[in-house]
C-alpha cells in the first residue's frame, strides 16, 4: 500500500495578485509533493484563495466592480502564476465555490447544535488587512505592527466559539506530545508559552456588518468570520461535505505549511474547531519565515514586493524557483534583493551547473556512453535535507557536487587525456556523466525542468545554454 502524504498550503487573499512571498509557500509545498511522489507516495497537495471577508469586499467596492467578478479575476491570477511555477497541485479550492460553503454552513450547524457557538457580543481592534482581532499590548502607536495601519475599535452583536479550559489543556497536551507538532521547535515554544500563559477567550466567528461571506445558517443576518470559513477549506479541498463522520480518506493533513504570520490562528482556533467538530488534527504545521525587503515584511499592504513576473523574466521558472528555495533557512526570515538574486544566478546558475553541463557535454561528443548505464544512487543526506525541510542545504549539497566536478575537470584536464590516455579519458568521463546524471535526478524537485533538460541532454549528447547569463 502507497503511504499517504497530504500537504496544504494557506489559502491566499485575493485582493491583490501574488508576490514572491506567496510563491515561496507554494513553491516549498511542490518540493515536497514532488518528492514524495519520487518516492512513490500516494501525494496530495492542496492550494487556494481565500476569497470572503471586509478586506476583500472593500477591494471590490474600490475598483467598482462585483465582489464576485473581482475574485474570479483574482483567483485566476494565481492559478496562472502556479501554473507558471511549475506547481503541480492535486487541487485548487475557493471558498466561494458552491460545495465550499455549503460544508462550512453544515459544520456551523453542527457546532451551533453541539453548543460550542452562542450568541453574543464581541469587542477588539479590528485589523482589516490580518481579518483579525489584535490584542491592545501588541499594537504599535494604535498601529497593526504587521501592516502597519490603524485598528479600528470595533463592538458588534457576534457568534462566538467557546474556548474552555477544558479544551485549552488537551490542546496543549497535544501540541507538547508533538500529536499535533508545530516546528521548528521555536515556534512551538511560541505557541505553548502563549496557550500557557493566558486563557484563550472564545472567538468571534461571525460577522454582522459583513456581507461578502458565508451566511449563518442559524442567523442569516450573520456572515462567517473569514478565518472560520477559511480553515475549513483544508477539509473541503478533498472533498468534504461538512459531515465529521464522513471524512476523506487523505485526512489528516501530513504536512501544513504556513507562514509565520498566521502561526498563532493556525495552532489555536484550527485545532479547536475541529476538536469541537471531534476531527482529529493535522499532524504537523511547518512555519516558515518571512521574505523581507529591506528588514520588512514583502507585503502587498506595505507595497514593498518583488513580483512573480520581474523573477520570472530575470531569471526562469528554475532559476526563480532555485533562488527563492536557496535564499536562506527555511524557518527564518530572509531579506532579498534583485541585485544579490543576480549575483547568485550567475554565480550558482548561469556559471555553476550551466558552465558544468556544457563543458561535459563538448568533452562528451566522441565518447561511446549511455546514462542507462549509472544506476540511480540515492543520497540519503540529501532526502533528509528535503524531510526536515533544510531545502537550502539540500541544494548546497548538490552544488557540492557541482563545484567538485568543475575542480575535478580543471584538474584532470580530460580534453587533454583524450588525446595522450584513452582509457583514463574514459575513467574520467564516466565519473562526470555518471554525477551529471546524479545532479538531474536530485535537482528533480526544486528544478524540475532542468532535470529533465540535464537528461535529455545527456541522451542525445548536446545541449543549450541552461542559464543565460545575466548582465
Ligand atoms: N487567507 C489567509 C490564510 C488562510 S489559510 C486557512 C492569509 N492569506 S495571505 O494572502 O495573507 O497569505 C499569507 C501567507 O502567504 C503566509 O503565511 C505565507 O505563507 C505567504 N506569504 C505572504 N507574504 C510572505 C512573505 N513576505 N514571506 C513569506 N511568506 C509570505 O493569511
């Protein structure tokens, strides 16, 4: 039996197109998908848009257009960008599609019944880019200090899900146990030492002013709070109806990667709708860090981004997909610039495995070979690298190898043995193609189109400039 591995990426908002801090959620998360489909897993990786709430409905209502027509416009923006990233998802959900809220309707009802939402009211500091509630101590000068704009003190009549003791402390027990494991361990810390030192109050999860969402099904006058619908889609996206004793066979989620923006939302109301819903939880968030420009957040609200296409443009769909993958540790936060991205594809790119490949290849024309002939090696350290999501120091080990071949052709001088020593040509030559070989198939899952080039190249003896240099 293949071994299951369900993977999730946030659902995005669709008030802008997307930035580079998108793609690098979404890019990870094909990594992964594609290389536990090398290894014969039965994958399924989830994306999205989140595409309700005040944020959204304010796009629209700026742009003059119908809420509806605004995120149809949207969303296709990003299923265009994935798609030019190379992203190869199992599905793609909305949450304005008609199954998508139809479940969220039932799994509010059922809650409602269960008695985990009451009626009644809530009062906070309404962040309208984060979609919400921000605590008065972690606000700058009145400000958001993620998006740096005024919270709006905000009073209304809502639904609320109750937050008991109860549930906070099997929550906690679940997050310490790893039974619902939150890494890199900083984060985890994080999140434990703010579940234990407060009470969780219950959350808003309607909103009565709202009217671009999920009507309440037990109040109509109520839309459900963006989060609320929002998490669900983890569920729907497979299939599911809202019932939680009818759940598709991929649940739980084995792998969802967020940033760390949405660290907290995600280990706190997540896991306690479904333990409201007695669904059990996802194995694992992985938390990433922040792309930043300039010490800051990329962020649309900021206007601070790198967009997709000045990337794909400069540097390709791999060479776009190796830099954001090699900019940095994947739990921490990166700061990027175009001008060290350029250096970094001349140098890795356009001089490293595209020089290497070439210069094989010449040496390679009157040498009798086929790459049928190397036998698949697997490099368990750099599998590891990929499982515990170091992507970085994956592809460090593979330009490793990159580097070491450049130096190992500079020293033997192989054009050279050609000449004066057939049969160490022959050693020589066979050592490289058989690394090149080794190159393409470990490089499959961050570039995937080079591996393929690598190996064709290798079959029929020529190749292309991989990576023009850039200027
Ligand atoms: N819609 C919610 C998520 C709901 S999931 C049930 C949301 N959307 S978002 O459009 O703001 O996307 C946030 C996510 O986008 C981050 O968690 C991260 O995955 C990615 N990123 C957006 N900007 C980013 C950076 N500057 N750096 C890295 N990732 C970033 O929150």
């Amino acid at each position: 039996m293949k071994k299951k591995f369900f993977i999730t990426t946030p659902i995005y908002y669709v008030n802008a197109k997307p930035h580079i801090g998108h793609a690098y959620t979404t890019i990870a998360a094909d990594v992964l998908a594609r290389f536990h489909k090398s290894r014969g897993d039965d994958v399924f990786l989830l994306v999205g848009t989140d595409e309700h709430g005040l944020n959204i409905q304010k796009k629209a209502e700026d742009a003059k257009k119908d809420p509806q027509v605004f995120v149809d416009e949207i969303s296709q923006e990003f299923k265009n960008y994935w798609e030019k990233l190379d992203i190869k998802y199992d599905n793609f959900i909305r949450t304005t599609d008609e199954k998508h809220k139809a479940a969220v309707q039932k799994a509010l009802q059922t809650l409602y019944d269960k008695k985990a939402i009451y009626k009644g009211e809530y009062e906070g500091f309404y962040c309208v880019a984060c979609e919400q509630f921000k605590n008065e101590k972690d606000l700058v000068d009145g400000r958001c200090p993620d998006h740096d704009i005024v919270v709006e003190k905000t009073k209304e009549e809502s639904y609320l899900l109750k937050m008991s003791a109860d549930i906070q402390k099997k929550l906690i027990e679940k997050i310490k146990s790893d039974e619902f494991k939150i890494a890199p361990e900083k984060y985890k810390k994080e999140v434990l030492s703010f579940l234990e030192s407060q009470e969780l109050h219950d959350v808003s999860i309607s909103r009565k002013n709202v009217s671009w969402g999920v009507a309440l099904p037990f109040d109509p006058e109520h839309t459900t709070y963006v989060w609320a619908d929002a998490f669900l889609n983890y569920l729907t996206g497979l299939g599911w109806e809202g019932d939680p004793n009818k759940l598709p066979s991929q649940w739980p989620a084995d792998i969802q990667l967020i940033g760390k923006d949405i660290l907290r939302v995600h280990a706190t109301i997540w896991p306690i709708m479904l333990m409201h819903l007695g669904i059990e939880l996802p194995k694992m968030l992985f938390v990433h860090g922040h792309i930043l420009s300039h010490g800051r957040k990329m962020s649309k609200t900021l206007g601070n981004a790198i967009s997709i296409d000045e990337m794909l443009e400069k540097f390709g769909v791999d060479g776009t997909r190796y830099l954001l993958m090699s900019a940095g540790t994947f739990g921490e936060d990166v700061d990027v610039t175009m001008e060290r991205m350029i250096e970094k594809y001349n140098a890795d790119l356009a001089n490293g495995i595209g020089n290497l490949v070439s210069r094989v290849l010449k040496l390679a024309q009157n040498f009798q070979f086929s790459i049928f002939n190397f036998q698949s090696i697997s490099n368990d350290k750099i599998s590891n690298d990929i499982i515990n999501f170091e992507f970085e120091k994956a592809l460090e080990k593979i330009w490793k190898i990159v580097r070491e071949d450049d130096k190992f052709v500079e020293e033997n001088k192989p054009w050279e043995l050609e000449k004066n020593d057939k049969a160490k040509f022959k050693e020589v030559m066979q050592k490289l193609i058989s690394d090149l070989n080794l190159i393409s198939e470990l490089l499959a899952p961050f570039m995937p189109e080079t591996s393929e080039k690598i190996k064709k190249a290798l079959e029929e003896k020529k190749t292309g400039v991989l990576f023009p240099r850039i200027k």
